[in-house]
C-alpha cells in the first residue's frame, strides 16, 4: 500500500529533475547587447550592455524614474523627457560637452543619437 505513493512521489522527483536540463551547452545566453536588443519580451534575460537601438514594448517607468536613469548613465542637464507611441522615452541631455537626443526603454537600455 505504501509503494504506490512511494513510487509516484520518485516518478515525480525524477520528472522535475529531467525538467530542469539545459539545451544551450552552458552558453552564457543573457549577457550583451543581444539580451538587450530587440523587441521581445526578456524580462528575465538581465544585462549589464545598453542596446543600440531602443526596444519597443509598453514602458512602466515613471518620468522621474526615467531622468534618473538617464542621468545614472552619465548625461546631464537631461530635459524635455517625453514618452513615445512605441514606449520609449526621449529628451535632450549632454553628455562630453555635446548635447544629445537620450533614449530609454521598457528594459531599462539607455542610449543616444545626435541631433
């Protein structure tokens, strides 16, 4: 009587197990600017590397949480923060002496294009 809940709870445990295996060869896969980049979903994928181009994608940061990242990344006098159809953030801030269009987006990515 005890063997068959014995054995569902290993049948369990080894299903689990099995469940947990990775297919990528231990490649590191969210690091750099690939995890960063594009527009799906990698919540989970975190980064240290800032994309090139900003991801499209709905934006839950607030606009003073937006100016202090974009200053957390070395911009200054960060203004006319604004955010876009797309869920990106864009204003004007300086950075080394020039004054460039910042960026951030639904990931947390800063970035800048000259004007």
């Amino acid at each position: 009587m005890r063997s068959i809940p014995l054995a569902l709870a290993a049948a369990l445990i080894a299903t689990a197990a099995s469940a947990q295996t990775t297919t990528n060869n231990g490649a590191a896969t969210n690091n750099g600017t690939a995890a960063a980049s594009g527009d799906n979903n990698q919540a989970v994928a975190t980064t240290s590397a800032d994309a090139p181009q900003p991801a499209h994608g709905a934006n839950s940061f607030s606009h003073g949480e937006a100016r202090r990242r974009i200053t957390a990344h070395g911009f200054q006098k960060v203004a006319s923060l604004h955010k876009d159809a797309n869920g990106v953030w864009w204003g004007q801030g300086m950075k080394d002496g020039q004054q460039v269009r910042v960026w951030l987006d639904y990931k947390g990515n800063v970035g800048q294009q000259q004007p």
